[in-house]
C-alpha cells in the first residue's frame, strides 16, 4: 500500500522502518506496563540498531563498486565491534576484549577469507561485507554465551573447583567439566539451526535469492554453505575463546580468581 | 623473595611447617596479620576462636588457595612459593568444610587425585580406603545418594588418596547433623591415630579441639592471640 503513494525507494523504506518502529515501541510500552525493566534496552537497541543498519546501507551505496580489498577494514571495524560488545556483558573475566577479539577473527577472518579466496563468497563487496557481517555477527553470539556461561559455571561450583585443586588438579583438569558446558551451550543454537533449516526457517540469504529471482535450488546449496560456514567460524571462535579463556580465571600459583558468593 | 628456611638457619633441625609473619588482606581489608608459629611431624594443632577470626582464611592460605599478602610458608625448610602448587597441594591434603564431591561415583571421586597425576588407583585401594573411613561397598554409589556425613568421609577418603602428610581439615563436622558429625569426628580420629598423620583443624567446637588437638593455635581478629596445649589454652 505504501509504496503506490511513495515512489522514491529510500523514503518508502524510511516509511516502513517507522512503521515497524511504532510497533516495537508498542512492545516497549508492555515491557513497561510489566515493570520488566528494559525500557533503556529497548530504546538504544532500536537507537542503535537503526543508525547502525541504515548507516551501512548508505555506505554500501556509497562504496558498492570499490575494490574488494575495501572489505578488509571494513570487516575488521565489524569484529572490533563485535569484541567491544562482547566485553559489555562479561566485564568480571580478565582480558575479556582480548579474548573475545582472537576467538572472532580466528572464527570469522579465517572462514570469511578462506570461502571468498576459494570463490564459495562472491568476490565483491555486495556479497563479501553482508555474509562476512552474518559469521562476525554468529560469531559474536557464540563467544558472548560461551563467555558468560563459563563464568557463571564457574562462579556457582567455586566450592568443586578448589576442591580439585586442592587435591592437585590442574586448572584446565578441573574445568572440563564447565568448559564443557559452556562450549555445548554456545553450539546449541547453531546446531538446532542447521537442523530447522528449511524446515522451521528460510533465512535471509536464501530468502534474498529467492526475492531477487534465482534458481530456488541453488538458492537452497548457496543458503547450506552460509549456515555451514557460520557453523564453523562459530566453532572455531568458541573453541579458541575457551582454550584462552581457561587461563584468565586462573593466578600463576593456580588460585581460582572468580570470588563466588560462597567465597566472599 | 623466596629464600631457603634451612639457609636462615644453621641447624639442620628445621620445623616441618613454619608459617612467617604469615599476612592476608583483600580490598584493603586486613583478614590476616602477622601470624607466626611452628609445627612438628605428627603434631595435631587446632586454630580455634570465634566465627571471623580468621581461621578458614589461614587454612587456606596453608593450602595456597589463596595468596599470602605478606610473609610465607616453609615446608621442610623450603619456601612453599618455590613448591609447584599442584605436588604442594597433594603434600598438605585440604579437607574442605562442605563435601564439594564431583557427580559420578564415590569410586570416581576417589580416583580423582591420583588420576589428575596420571595414576591408576586400583579398586582395592579404593575399597581399603573406603573401608578407612567406614564406608566399605561404597564404590558404585552415586555421590547424589549420599547423607551429609557420608558425603565428608568421602571427601575425606578422597583427600586421602594422595597419601598427604599433613591433614589440613577446615571445619570438617559444621555442615553436619548432630549423629553425622559424631560419625565423621570419630571417622578423622580414628584415622590420625593410625596414620599418625601430621593434622592442623580448624574449629570454632571446643569439645571437638579437646577430643581432637594436642595444641591450639587461638585466633583473634586475624591475629595469633595465643599458641599452648589443648588444655592451657582451653582452660585459660
């Protein structure tokens, strides 16, 4: 309906994001109604979310016929990002950032440039920037939760922990267990993800290919390899973050530094 | 920083444990000051004194779970900084005032120790050591099915099978029921009788340090208030 009265194509889009604006503003208001406590949350993830997302949108239209090699700063900015972010909500574990920001390139920059040297990611800006942002953006997921879910295993069985060292364990003997957990509930997603496809969801590469009039087939390989891929640069982020993680937690002389409430 | 104990001192005659000017703080706050005393092989010393004293902070710090803020430990003359943490921590097993057991079995919570060193513990030491703390046929168990007092003698089986030499109990029946701690109490008694094991305790039960100390180490404020026997400083 909108677009027979707007013809130019940016304003009609900006007549739909405030559209879907007013709708999430809605939801704002119940979160409100229900004292739920995330009416800052909401406004500067919307906030952000717009400025970001539209910003990228600008800058792509600007950039859209550069060099490939344009894509390079671009996804490093991404992955900063992505590491900064990170670091917000696991502030308690030492070198949090520098962690965070080894476990995403090794995850990401290795499978977004392995996959465009071998061709699997189209080699243009169009194709490199948007799938490279869905591994950054998988991968910032993944290690987030990893993270966050390692230390709180760990703050909550302090008492088990220095139970295993006190018996002469090794710091990385007696994490197994908490590492482990964590590293299953950063892949869950993913995995359940790979399981659902097509089934439960069409995501958006697939849905992209299809809308611009593609083989449906190949829509179908092309979306497999994207949600492989992100597979793996997930893998291999939470699977660096922990090995470097596991450490953090630790003083030289083997002392559990995380103070448990059963510590304090 | 980390001199010998034997170098400062002529004699060969070193203590077993010598704990120096031993000092322990957190965020500014002073837990533990200044706390100096001796222990010979075999000794049974309790730290006694009142809830915050600061007996649990020095007995961990014995264990080197936490790091001194000033002074140290020798064990055997030699300062326990310069001693690799883990072969430290099998030297002076720490039985801890909760069970702390790992999910499995008892038999895998007791295999724990020596396995973290890439040994084998075969199922009769297991049983034999089980059997030390009353508890024979209990390898197959699931820790989940344990009592209170079962679970503590299995922690304290499982401490015992890295063959420690001194026994470091913290609050070792205070979690416990009236009958369990009974249990557990006569368990460690009966166990530093024939091991002859070196024991420090921490308690703030002042039947329990009579039944089970020779010595007491008295806290106070985070502070050596008094070291003499048992009955001098119990009856003082």
């Amino acid at each position: 309906m909108l677009s027979q009265w707007i013809e130019n194509q940016v304003l009609l889009g900006a007549a739909q994001a405030a559209i879907t604006l007013l709708a999430a503003l809605l939801v704002m208001v119940l979160t409100i109604r229900l004292n739920l406590g995330l009416k800052k949350d909401i406004l500067i993830g919307l906030g952000r979310g717009l400025v970001q997302i539209v910003g990228v949108g600008f800058l792509l239209t600007i950039i859209f016929s550069a060099d490939l090699w344009v894509s390079l700063p671009i996804i490093l900015a991404m992955i900063t990002a992505a590491g900064f972010i990170t670091v917000q909500r696991i502030k308690a574990i030492p070198n949090a950032l520098w962690i965070s920001l080894a476990g995403i390139t090794a995850g990401a920059g290795s499978v977004i440039l392995i996959m465009t040297l071998l061709g699997v990611i189209r080699q243009d800006l169009t194709s490199v920037i948007p799938i490279g942002s869905m591994m950054v953006y998988g991968a910032m997921n993944a290690n987030t939760l990893m993270l966050e879910r390692f230390f709180s295993e760990l703050a909550s069985h302090a008492g088990q922990v220095e139970a295993g060292l006190a018996l002469g364990a090794s710091p990385e003997q007696v994490v197994v267990p908490y590492a482990r957990r964590a590293v299953t509930a950063a892949l869950i997603p993913r995995i359940n993800g790979l399981q659902s496809l097509g089934i439960v969801w069409i995501p958006g590469a697939m849905s992209g290919m299809l809308l611009s009039g593609e083989n449906p087939a190949y829509a179908g390989f092309y979306q497999f390899v994207v949600s492989g891929s992100i597979f793996v640069t997930v893998g291999i982020t939470v699977l660096i973050s922990i090995v470097l993680v596991r450490k953090q937690v630790f003083s030289p002389a083997e002392q559990l530094l995380i103070r448990s409430e059963e510590k304090a | 920083m980390s001199e010998n104990y034997v170098s400062k001192n002529s004699s060969n005659s070193h203590p077993f444990l010598c704990v120096e000017n031993l000092g322990y703080q957190i965020d500014e706050i002073k837990l533990l000051s200044d706390i100096s005393f001796e222990i010979s092989a075999g000794e049974r010393v309790a730290i006694f004194g009142p809830s915050g004293a600061g007996k649990s902070t020095l007995i961990r710090l014995l264990n080197r779970l936490d790091e001194p803020s000033d002074g140290t430990v020798y064990l055997e003359g030699q300062d326990y900084r310069q001693i690799p943490p883990r072969k430290l921590r099998r030297r002076l097993g720490m039985v801890m005032q909760q069970p702390n057991l790992f999910p499995g079995t008892v038999g895998e919570n007791i295999r724990f120790g020596p396995q973290a060193q890439g040994k084998l513990l075969e199922d009769e030491k297991i049983e034999a050591l089980l059997s030390s703390v009353d508890l024979e046929g209990f390898a197959d168990r699931e820790v989940s099915k344990l009592s209170g007092g079962e679970a503590q003698r299995v922690n304290l089986a499982r401490t015992l099978a890295n063959q420690p030499e001194v026994l470091l109990l913290d609050e070792p029946t205070s979690s416990l029921d009236q009958d369990s701690r009974q249990e557990v109490e006569q368990t460690i008694m009966a166990i530093l009788q024939s091991r002859g094991v070196t024991c420090i305790l921490v308690s703030h039960d002042r039947d329990q340090v009579q039944r089970l100390s020779d010595r007491v180490l008295l806290l106070e404020d985070g502070r050596l208030k008094a070291d003499g026997s048992t009955r001098e400083i119990l009856n003082a």
